[in-house]
C-alpha cells in the first residue's frame, strides 16, 4: 500500500526527490496508477464496511422433533384442551403450585414437550430483564441493528428446511404453508427493515410556516423502552420475529407472549434471536418471550413499564387486552379477526384464477388471518366456479408431513391439520346449518386419518350456494372452509362483501383493472389485491391491520414501525447566532396597554394570514402603529 502512495504521489509533488521527468511525461502511467490507488482505497473502505455489516454466522441445534421420523410418546385426547395439565408428562421434578403447559403435534398428536407456565413473578421479571437490556440497546446505530437483521436473515435462509419442520411439528402445517406464510414474509421483513427502516425512523424535516423560517422543524422517532407482542398460533415464526425484529430494529426492547399452543415452536424461534443477539455483541435479554395462562396475560397487559402492545388474535380476547391496556394507557394495535371477501367481476376468467384463489382458501388449512372465506361470484359464473371448487377439492391430500406413512416415505399432503379440534362440533353445527338453510355442502366434517388416529383433521369443505345471511357466511371460520356466494349487481356484491363484523382484507378479480380498483375503493377494509391475493403483505413497505371488528393500528411499513416510537416534535433555530424568538416590548409582562398589546397582536394575525395583499399591508400598518404607540 504504502508504494502504491508513493507512486502516486510521485508525480504529484514537483518539488521532492522523486521530480523525475521521464516518470510524469507519461500520463498514461499516471492515470493508471490513480486508478489502481482508487481501487485500493475502495477496498479497504469495503473491507472495513464489512466490517460491520456483514452477517454473523451464528450456530444453532436442530431439534430431534423437527425429524419427520422423530416419534415420542402419543398424547391421548390432546384434542380435548389446548393446553393440558397432565403432571405424569412432566420433564423433571414435579413443582407443587405451578402449572404447565404441554406442546403435541396435532398432526400426530405426539407430545413434544411439558412446559412450566409462567407465573406472574417470571412475567414481571422477564420485563425487568428487557428493560435493563433496552437501556443499552437504544443507544445501538442503525447499522449495528442492521447487522443484527442481515445475520438473521441470513441464518433463516441457510436453515428454512429446519424452521418450516419445526413450524409443522407444532402446528400440523406443511412445509410449503410453512414456506410461504412464514418464512418468505419474514425475509420480506428482515430486508425491508435493512433497507428502509433506517429512512422511516431517522429524524424527518417537516416544512415551516411564513412566520417559523428562521427555525427548522423536525420529528424524531425515539425508542419506546420494553413493548410487548402478544401473538397467535398460525404462524409461530412470522408471528414471533415480526413484532421482534420490528421492535429492536426501532430501538426497544420487546416481551413477546407466544400462545400456549405453540410454545415448544416458538421457544425455539425465540432463542434463535437471542443468541444472534450475543453472537452481534449485544444482550440477549432483549428479547424475552413468555407462556403462561389467560389469567396471568394482565401481569403484561397492565405493566406500567410495557410501552406498547400488539396484539394478534381473537377479537374477545383482544377486547380485554385493549381494556388492561387503559390502566396505563399503554398504545395498543389489534389484529383480531377477518372473514376476507374475494369479489369476482362478471367475465373474469374463472380458470386462470382458480389456483389463486385455492391457495388463498386453503393456505395454512384456512387458518390464515387474510385467508379467503368468502367468494363472491357473479351469478353467470357461479355454477363453473362451483365445478371447478368441486374437481380441485376432491384432490386435496390432508394429512401430516411429519408422519412417515405405514409404507415408509412421507406421503404428498396439500392441507395439514388444525392446531386442535376444539371448534370441530361447532363448525359442523354452522355447516349444518347452512344446510338446513339451503346450501350444499362438499366436505364439511372432521375428517379421520386412516393411520394418523390421534391427528386433529377437518376436511377440505365448500359451502355452494351460500347466503350472506347464513352465520357460516358471516362468522370467522379460521379452517379450510369457503362460502361460494351469488351476487347478481356489482353494488350487491360490495354489501355483500362489507357486511360483515369484520373488514381485514379483500381481493378483487376482473378483467378490467379500473373497474376492479372501483369496487376495491368501496370496500370497508384495511388492504386489498385486486387480481392477486394477499400480496399487500409481501410488501413490507404496506401497513397491515383491519377496520370495523378486525381490530385498529398497523403493524408493518413505516406505520407500524413508528407506532413503536415515540413521536417527538423538535424545534431548532435554523440560524442560533443570528435570529431567535424574542418577545416585543408591547407584549411583555407586565401589559402596559389593552389597547396597543391587542391592536399589535390582531396586526400580526392579519399580516401573516390575511386573504388579499392589502389586508396584510393593512395588518402592517396596525401592528407598527401599536409598536410606536407602546413607545
Ligand atoms: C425416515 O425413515 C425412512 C424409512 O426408515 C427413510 O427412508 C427416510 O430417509 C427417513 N427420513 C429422514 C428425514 O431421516
Ligand atoms: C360497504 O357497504 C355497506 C353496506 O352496504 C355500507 O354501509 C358502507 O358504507 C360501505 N362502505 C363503503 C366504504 O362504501
Ligand atoms: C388600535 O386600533 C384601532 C382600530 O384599528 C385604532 O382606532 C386605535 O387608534 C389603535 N390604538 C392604538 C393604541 O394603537
């Protein structure tokens, strides 16, 4: 390096020992030796940008249950609770007093693991833990958080297979639910907040008024401390790093409650972050996740120290979140319920859609926040839409893709199980209903494996001939049910589309784009794709979140990641040495005169907003007169 300054410099300084003739006559010499010290130069700044940038690679154990040949012990009846106290499952000692939770696979119903709930001390000390690590982390750059996304990022990509298996070990999904619903969303994650967090939370400028030009105005968005994320089962590793990398990435620190369905997945998840936090230099603690039972979430939702929640999940639930939230009046975005509408348009080309529209029904087993459970169908299109429904539905495969079959391999499965079977009695009374009410029905029941006998399935179903007013055309089914629904009049289709509680998502098909855009604009909704589904989320850019029922906030874009900061409005002086506010004369404590202050003060009004020229002249002159009368 140090001859290639020499060189360089060489030619350049006439005076020195190196003033050779021969050497500076040539500029082709020279021109190519800049070239070669820029490059050097360039090198070493990527070298040292690297540096700081580049992933941490961090090593982390696959677990023996996400092998699809792993086998323990089958859990009778898991299906019978969510999450069952049965103590002769317990790892260790048992601890009188505690309660825990236990993890099953539904697919199999093989029992994964016994957990120790959280108590209401763990709770308050896990937010302890956070806090403290957020008082460090806050002062972290953006290109340290960064860091921290790009090594995540680059783990998730190089270990997909191992988090889509765990994925599926917990929730009975398939790897390609797992891959789609989880794994690209978070990537589409990570790299946003690597490329654009930094534009949405740095300082902003706003702009000035008339009488403010000698100050400069900007906002600053400024880490809350400790939030919390409350989250669903249907994707344990969206669900858990979304609101995680959002929240570090922001500069807090962050509490997340996994729901007791998922906890061996989601532990798994979490500690995934945490020792990509230490291997970046940084603690751990940051990030905390925790388990417990519905009546110990207050000890979260009421912390004084917590500064935010989001909460995705029931509407019920999120109702009494959004109620413990009010004792601090801690900032809540609720993500609850959906019963996304797909519209489509009269001469919409049925065959070309039809797989969109499958994969947005069955996607997940159908329990997907923004998963279609309704199809809203021109009439002149609604006996092929039904035929097609009916040849593509027979086809589906439901099953475990971590379950080798009695003959060996894994068999090809399109639609896994459902976390548990709880509502299974209840769906069947709605499809009945719906029945007695005029509509057919294919599917429609729980459906038994032949040899996965404790697995926890719901067949593949569509309601045809479905009528808004039928309550499985209006209730949020989270299963891998559709109501194919009639409409005659495109404005029939919009009430039928917006009358429901909720207003989440929406999609509407046709061949005319501006059209389509028309009936998208009429719909009571938080995001739509028109000839597309669920696309909105995998732009990170878009805010997610829903209107009516399904809840308020948004997670996602530049919403949701300044929801987790505190908007703080800054004033400057734009030139400190030159002009600064000061109050006149005429204005000053104590007020000499009624008379002059007001007349002074009325002239200022007018000079600075009056409508014509002369108004403003006519301001002038009032408010010089005050200042000279005052004198
Ligand atoms: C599981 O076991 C089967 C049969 O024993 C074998 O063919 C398969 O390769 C195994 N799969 C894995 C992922 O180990
Ligand atoms: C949606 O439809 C309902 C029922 O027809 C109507 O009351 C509501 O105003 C519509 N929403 C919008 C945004 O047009
Ligand atoms: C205040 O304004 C009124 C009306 O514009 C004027 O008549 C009066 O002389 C002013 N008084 C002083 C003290 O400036």
């Amino acid at each position: 390096m140090s001859s290639l300054v020499a060189l360089l410099l060489g030619p350049m300084s006439s005076s020195s020992q190196w003033d050779d003739d021969e050497e500076r006559s040539n500029p082709l010499v020279f021109w190519s030796l800049s070239f070669f010290f820029a490059w050097g130069i360039y090198l070493v700044f990527d070298r040292y940008q690297k540096l700081h940038t580049s992933a941490i690679k961090f090593k982390f154990q696959v677990p023996t249950a996400a092998d699809p040949n792993w086998s323990s012990l089958y859990i009778p009846n898991a299906h019978l609770e969510s999450h069952l106290e049965d103590r002769s499952l317990l790892p260790g000692r048992d601890m009188p007093g505690r309660r825990y939770i236990t993890a099953f696979d539904p697919s199999t119903g093989l029992h994964i693991g016994t957990f120790l709930a959280d108590a209401e001390q763990e709770i308050e000390e896990k937010i302890k833990w956070a806090t403290r690590a957020q008082r460090e982390w806050k002062q972290t750059t953006f290109t340290q958080r960064r860091r921290v996304m790009r090594s995540l990022l680059k783990w998730l990509v190089d270990n997909q297979e191992t988090c889509a298996n765990v994925a599926c070990r917990d929730t009975g999904k398939t790897q390609v639910d797992a891959a789609l619903g989880e794994i690209l969303t978070t990537c589409s994650k990570l790299e946003w907040l690597m490329h654009h967090g930094e534009e949405y939370l740095r300082p902003e400028r706003r702009k000035n008024n008339l009488a403010l030009t000698y100050k400069i105005a900007e906002v600053h968005y400024e880490p809350l401390g400790v939030v919390a994320g409350i989250v669903s089962w249907n994707y344990p590793l969206h669900n858990a790093w979304s609101p995680i990398i959002a929240a570090i990435f922001s500069g807090n620190g962050i509490v997340l409650k996994c729901s007791e369905k998922v906890i061996w997945s989601s532990t798994y998840f979490v500690n995934i972050i945490q020792t990509c936090l230490e291997a970046c230099g940084h603690d751990p603690n940051l990030v905390q996740l925790t388990y417990c039972y519905p009546d110990e979430v207050e000890t979260l939702t009421t912390s004084p120290l917590i500064k935010h929640i989001t909460f995705i999940g029931s509407e019920p639930v999120g109702r009494k979140v959004a109620i413990a939230a009010t004792k601090h009046l801690t900032p809540v975005t609720l993500e609850l319920g959906g019963k996304d509408p797909a519209i489509i348009l009269p001469q919409t080309d049925l065959e070309k859609w039809a797989s969109v529209w499958m994969r947005g029904v069955y996607q997940n087993a159908g329990q997907n926040c923004i998963g279609i459970e309704r199809i809203i169908v021109h009439s002149t299109l609604y006996d092929r839409l039904e035929e097609i429904f009916k040849e593509r539905v027979e086809k589906l495969r439901v099953g475990s893709v971590m379950a080798p079959s009695p003959d060996g391999p894994v068999q090809v499965v399109d639609t896994g199980s459902m976390i548990d079977s709880t509502r299974f009695r209840g769906m069947e009374k709605l499809l009945r209903d719906a029945e007695e009410e005029g509509a057919n029905i294919i599917g429609g029941k729980e459906y038994e494996s032949p040899w996965l006998e404790h697995g926890q399935y719901f067949g593949t179903t569509v309601v045809c001939n479905a009528e808004p007013s039928m309550q499985v055309a209006k209730e949020e089914m989270f299963a891998p049910v559709v109501c194919l629904i009639s409409y005659d009049e495109v404005e029939d289709a919009i009430d039928i589309a917006n009358g429901t509680r909720y207003g989440l998502g929406a999609s509407v098909f046709g061949p005319d784009q501006t059209q389509c855009l028309a009936v998208a604009k009429e719909l009571d909704c938080g995001m739509v794709a028109v000839n597309d589904f669920g696309v909105f989320y995998l732009n990170q850019d878009l805010p997610f979140g829903g209107t009516k029922a399904s809840g308020y906030g948004r997670f996602g874009g530049p919403e949701g990641l300044r929801a987790l900061t505190n908007v703080k409005a800054v004033m400057v002086d734009r030139w400190p040495n030159f002009i600064q506010t000061a109050i006149p004369r005429v204005l000053d404590y104590p007020i000499r005169s009624l008379t002059t202050s007001w007349n002074f003060t009325s002239g200022m009004v007018r000079v600075l907003y009056g409508d014509a020229w002369r108004d403003r002249f006519q301001g002038l002159v009032t408010l010089v007169r005050a200042m000279r009368a005052d004198d």
